[in-house]
C-alpha cells in the first residue's frame, strides 16, 4: 500500500498540470487582486506632484486629477461605467483607458471591539492618485462627447478634476 501511494505522488510530481505557477486571483469589488504575501498595507502619505503618468499615452482626451486622495474600486468602476455608457451611445465604438489601478487595502476593524487581537480585516481597495495623474483617458470620439463623457466621471470622483485633451499646446477643455 506504501508503494501505491508513493507511485501516485510521483505520477503526479510528473504531470504537467503540477508545474503551473500558483498565481491565485481574489475578486473583490469587482476588480481582480492577486494573491499578495502581505496584504495589509500601511496608510502612508500622498504628497506631492506626479511626475510619471501625467500625460496622455493612449486616448486624445483624458480626466486629470487636481488634488491627491485615495479614490476606491468602486468609485474607479463607477468613473469608467459612465465613460463606457456615453462612449457607447455615441455610435462609432471609441475605447476607454483606465490609467489607475487599486492595489492598496485598507482594514477596518467591527464596531465596539477591544483593543488588541491584530490589524483589521481588509474592508475595501483603493488606488492612490497624486495631482496631476491621468485616471482615464478615451479616444476614437467626438470632442463634445468626450466633454460630455469626462465631465460625467469626475462628477463620480471625490477630488477635483479636470478634462485635457493631447495637443502640442496641451489645450483644456474645462475644469469642474
């Protein structure tokens, strides 16, 4: 019977379904978060300018952050079902970007519970969004309905922002 069970473990050991990489994928509020070590971030502090991903790489128009904060998976969904509501309902199939991604958690412990007995479990994601960071950008539309489509989205963010489309001059379309 040992040698049964020994046998087994090396036919297995040999398949190659074995070898995959164990990259476990968890839902949460809808966006796919991968299997992290330590999940359970620190708080830290956003500060400053952004001076990487401040520019439009994939779309002509896009939706800027004016102010740093940390803005949640479902505010992030929420910005882009707008964009891809009125995208759509203009006609000619134009594409969305979303240029930032909730990788951070942040814990909360229940109500009236004592001090003690660890961190919190995780309650929400949030991505971290400096001043001047591109949250989504949009091309293959209409300069009015890209207006129209980008003012809606910042109304969904809670920080001031502002639409910019991709000019040599970097033209404004307007701030809310």
């Amino acid at each position: 019977m040992a040698m049964a069970i020994a046998a087994n473990i090396f036919r297995s050991l040999r398949s190659p379904s074995s070898i995959t990489l164990n990259q476990s994928i968890r839902f949460f509020n809808g966006v796919n978060i991968q299997k992290m070590k330590f999940p359970k971030y620190r708080k830290g502090r956003i500060e400053g300018v952004r001076d990487g991903g401040n520019e439009i790489c994939f779309g002509k128009y896009a939706l800027q952050a004016l102010e740093p904060a940390r803005i949640s998976s479902k505010q992030i969904e929420a910005g882009r079902r707008a964009l891809q509501m009125n995208v759509r309902r203009g006609g000619k199939g134009g594409k969305v970007w979303v240029r930032v991604f909730p990788y951070k958690s942040v814990t909360a412990k229940p109500s009236e519970t004592r001090m003690g007995r660890g961190k919190g479990a995780i309650s929400y994601w949030v991505a971290p969004v400096k001043a001047g960071q591109i949250i989504y950008e949009m091309g293959g539309v209409t300069e009015s309905l890209a207006k129209r489509a980008i003012q809606i989205a910042g109304s969904k963010m809670p920080i001031l922002t502002r639409s910019i489309i991709r000019d040599p001059q970097t033209k404004e379309i307007g701030i809310r």
